[in-house]
C-alpha cells in the first residue's frame, strides 16, 4: 500500500503523489513567539517531524519550512507589558522554541522564515489583491472581501451565509469600516501606543503592520515560489486562518496553494483543549525541567495517531515513562551485549518487520499500530537481556537476534526514538544528519551577512545542545566537529 494521507481540503484519504517525483515540500504554520511552547505545540511539530522522518524513509527529498509570526496583536501586547521591544520578545521565544523542539528531538527545519523579512513581498501581495478587487482601503486598514471569492468556506466546509463574525476568536476591530462581517484584515493601521514597542513599515496605505494571514501567504510564495505538495498545521488553524490563507493566494496568484492539507488533532486536559487563552497549558520546559524523560514525552504524543485527541494526564505520562523504559532497554541491547556480535556486520530491516511497521505508517501516519511492531520487537530483546543476564546464553540464534536489534534501532529513529550510548559503545544513529549540520551552517553564514548576529548565535548554540562544534576560519568557511 502506497502513503495515504488525510487531507482536510477533500475531507478523505488519498495516495499521497507529489508535484515532482522524489522531491516534497512542506509548509507548516508556526509558533507565534510572545510565550513558552506548551504541549499542544509540540504534538504538532512533532507530528510534522515524524511526517519528514517518513518520507525520507521512503526516499523522498523533503524541503521543510516553518515560519515564525514574529509581529502580531499578541507579541505587541507582551512587549507593552514588559516595556520592551517587540524585538526583544521575538527573539527570546525564538531562542527558547529552538531550545525545547532540540530536547524533544525534533529536527529544525530547512528554513524558519519570519513575517518582518518577507514586508515587500506581503506589500506586494496586498497590492495585488486590491487591484483585482478582492481587497479594498479604509482609513489605513486594508480588508480581504470574503464575497469577492466565490469558493471561501471549501477547507472548513462552512458556507458563507452560514457563518458569523467572530468565529475566529479574535478581536475583530472597527466593523463598520468593513463591507461583510467575516472581511479580515490584510494590513492594519499603526496605531500610536503601540509604535512604543515596534517601528511600523511604510506602505501606499500609510504606516502600519500585516494582518495575521497574509503573512503565512507571503512566506510560502517567499520560500516555494508555486503550489506546494504539503500545507500543515494544528486544526485550530482550519478557519479562518487557513481558510484565509487559501483565499489570499489563489486570488493573487490563480493558482492551488497547496494540493495537500493536513492538521494535527489537539493535546486536550479533562477533555478540554489545551490553550495559552484558556490557562490550562503545561509548557514542555516546565515538563521536561521536573524529570520527565523527554523520549517519554515523545512516546506520550506518539501513542495517539496525530489527528485524534490526546488527553494529557499524569496517568498516561506514567505509562509513557513506563513504555519508554521497555523501549529503551531493546534499544540498548546490542550495546549492552556487543561482546556477542563483534565479529557481525550491520544488517538491513527485518522484510516482515519494515512490511508491518510501513504498513502502519502508510495509514496516515497511523503511529500506535507502528509503535506495537516496535513494542513487540523491544520485549523479545528484553527477554533475551534477562536470559542472558541469568543463564549466559539466549534461545535465539545470534544473527537473528542481531538483525532484530539493528530492525529496532532503525525503525525507531524513524518515529525519532532513539538512546545514545557511552563513549565505550558504538556510535548510534546521529540526531542531525551531516546535511542537516551543512543546511544550519549556510543559514548562521547568511545571518551573519545581513548582520543578524542574534540568529547565527542562535544557530550555533542549537548546534552545541546537539554536541556539534563550530569552528570559524579566516576567509569565512566554518569547519564543525561532533563532540
């Protein structure tokens, strides 16, 4: 069975068939950064995660890019709060995204592109838009006509006659300027209290900022240039964000956004959605801070297929912590008894093995049934460990049991499971691939060159939690070494 996906845009699963054969892109909505990331943040990041880890698995090349919305309502709230900069919030969350994905094994992104590096191209965006009418000017602000588009509603299903104003959540300002209650902004209006925390950018409208969707419109046309295979993100997104998202860049361009749609289901406490706005949140720095092992939190995640509800409680992070354990100890087997295969070359996957586990992961991602294959692998081993411990030899032929472990280990990374062992022992599979480190490094070297030091520090920092050193020569190359 070939990849099926769940996509939201035709409500089904379908086979999952890219633009160009061998090669996926992928944008995914990222954080905005005025707080910590809480659980809710990490299902979705790791969901996309484990969906990058697949497909390369299945050989495709996947371009990943996750943006940053590093101007909005929110962030200019907390800067007024703190009496800082607008500036100064970003690039702490920024730093302490990193750090927490980092913990969580979670792989950054090819490319994290931010809403105040792409303003021309948004500009340019909302221009267009209000030459084709699809947009109009009021006192400033700059309105999206959601009549103006005669498939609005086709993501979420909703009808437009059906659906009333505020249904986003979000405080809608001054309705009279706009001609239809459901209009959105595309740029609002500086305002003078809060030019305090940010300098506003020059437009043919006046001064001012974005509106919340189009800049995810900008960064997408910014970083792919066309329709992508894969736009992603949490289902809260669905409308209007997404939902807006298709409208400004199918009528500013004529073209599909993106052939695929695909959202994570919530992380929820006592069945109810865990949220910033509702105060129910743990953050994964809190979480991780008190001793949880943060593989035991990937586990936790993994353990609900990402579209279903994930119910956070202590009982279920216990046996998460539980379930990491047995997992870890067939992870470990082939150190523990490497003095039994050291005349034994690495071996491929288990044919049945890698059968049952893509199977399951061909069902949309469908993580459970993919964990059972691991599960079953990981408690054969652990019985082998303990028989060997107590009678200094196993009932399984060597070989069968080399394969098995080498099975486990590589399957497992595919999920981002995975243990490092000591020095003594042999080197596992990396966390970051020698690519990757290579993709990090040209990024900071691009930093640095439009002086913004904040960001290549921030690479190089990420780079060291991952035990990878960078050394700068003269001429401007930078050597790395794993530690």
């Amino acid at each position: 069975m070939a990849l099926q996906l769940y996509n939201t845009l035709t409500r089904q699963l379908q086979p999952f068939h890219p633009l160009q054969p061998g090669r996926v892109t992928i944008y995914a909505c990222g954080v905005t950064v005025y707080d910590y990331c809480h659980l809710g943040h990490a299902r979705s990041y790791l969901a996309w995660d484990i969906l990058r880890r697949y497909l390369a698995f299945l050989g495709y090349g996947v371009t990943y890019v996750q943006n940053f919305t590093d101007i909005d309502d929110k962030i200019i709230n907390r800067a007024q709060q703190e009496n800082i900069t607008v500036t100064e919030i970003v690039q702490r969350y920024i730093q302490a995204y990193h750090t927490d994905m980092a913990r969580l094994n979670i792989r950054p992104a090819d490319h994290y592109p931010q809403a105040t590096a792409v303003m021309p191209r948004i500009i340019e965006l909302i221009q267009e838009l209000v030459a084709q009418g699809y947009a109009y000017p009021v006192q400033g602000d700059v309105y999206y006509a959601v009549e103006k588009f005669p498939s609005y509603g086709k993501l979420s299903g909703r009808h437009l006659e059906q659906m009333s104003a505020g249904a986003s959540g979000r405080v809608v300002e001054m309705e009279q300027k706009k001609r239809h209650p459901l209009d959105f902004a595309l740029w609002k209006a500086a305002k003078p209290e809060e030019m305090t925390v940010y300098e506003p950018w020059d437009s043919p409208w006046g001064l001012g900022r974005p509106g919340w969707h189009i800049e995810c419109s900008a960064m997408v046309s910014e970083a792919f240039g066309g329709t992508i295979d894969i736009h992603a993100g949490g289902m809260d997104l669905i409308f209007p964000h997404h939902e807006n998202e298709i409208a400004q860049s199918e009528a500013a361009t004529q073209t599909t956004l993106a052939n695929y749609w695909l959202h994570n289901g919530f992380v929820t406490i006592n069945t109810e959605k865990m949220s910033k706005s509702l105060g129910n949140f743990t953050t994964i720095r809190a979480l991780l801070d008190s001793g949880i092992d943060p593989m035991a939190v990937r586990l936790f995640i993994l353990q609900a297929q990402y579209r279903k509800p994930l119910d956070f409680t202590p009982l279920a992070l216990d046996a998460a912590t539980h379930g990491w354990q047995t997992l870890q100890e067939g992870l470990e087997f082939g150190w523990t008894h490497q003095d039994l295969f050291t005349d034994l070359d690495p071996l491929p996957i288990e044919p049945e093995l890698k059968t049952a586990f893509q199977a399951s992961m061909d069902d949309d991602l469908n993580t459970p049934a993919a964990l059972a294959v691991l599960f079953d692998l990981a408690k054969n081993l652990q019985r082998q460990h303990n028989q060997i411990r107590h009678t200094g030899s196993s009932d399984q032929p060597r070989d069968h049991l080399w394969q098995q472990w080498h099975s486990l280990v590589k399957l497992a990374a595919i999920l981002g499971l995975e243990v490092t062992p000591n020095s003594a022992e042999p080197e596992p599979e990396p966390i970051i691939t020698d690519a990757e480190i290579e993709t990090l490094i040209h990024q900071r070297q691009q930093a640095k060159q439009a002086k913004n030091f904040a960001e290549s520090d921030r690479i190089r920092d990420y780079l060291g939690t991952l035990g990878i050193k960078l050394i700068d020569q003269k001429g401007g190359e930078t050597r790395w070494l794993r530690s």
